[in-house]
C-alpha cells in the first residue's frame, strides 16, 4: 500500500510541475508580447516627438490624444506605423540573406580547399 502511495504521490508532483512549467511558459509568452506593446507605444511617441515638424499639428494632437487619454490606436495610426515596420522588417530580412548567402559562400570555400 505505502509503495501504491509513493508511486502516486510522485506522478501527483510531475503533474503539478508540468502544469507550472506550462503556466510559466504563458506567462513569459504575455509579458514578451506587452514588452512588444510597450516598445512599440514607445516607438510612437519618440517618432512623434521628432516629427513635430514634419507631422501636422492637428494630426499629432489627435494621435496624442487617442493614444493617452483614450488607449486606442486609430486606424490611422496603424496605417502610419504599419508602414514603417514593414520597411524595417524587410531591410532586416535582407541583411540576414547577405548573412547566410556570406556564410554559405564561406562554408563552399572552406570545402574546396579542404578538397584541394
């Protein structure tokens, strides 16, 4: 009987170490994507700063106003923003490309003169 209890007990504590393995997986999952939130609201607001003089006053303002006061993002804000990191995603894809076509090339290389 005390064995069929230990047995039990010890696939009790697995469990429960799976289940807080799997909730801190969540966890850190959320607290990643309201980090990407905050840096992204953070993005906003430095590039509203420097663009005082090439954004429309009443356009800044309204962005302003609808992201503090009322927490949401406009569709206008979107669009805007949507734009740029879409440009930055693709500049990051390209470097990575020249990277790995770098790499390859220096992986024939080393082959070739391990061949010669």
């Amino acid at each position: 009987m005390k064995v069929f209890q230990k047995v039990k007990e010890f696939f009790m504590k697995r469990a429960d170490e799976n289940k807080q393995k799997v909730e801190m997986a969540k966890m850190k999952e959320y607290y990643k994507k309201l980090q990407g939130g905050a840096l992204l609201l953070q993005y906003i607001y430095k590039d509203m700063e420097n663009a005082k003089k090439k954004m429309n006053h009443a356009e800044r303002r309204r962005f302003e106003t609808e992201l503090t006061h009322k927490g949401k993002f406009s569709k206008e804000i979107i669009g805007r923003y949507l734009g740029q990191v879409n440009e930055v995603l693709t500049n990051i894809a390209e470097v990575e490309a020249e990277i790995k076509e770098k790499t390859i090339a220096k992986l024939i290389e080393r082959k070739l003169k391990k061949i010669k």
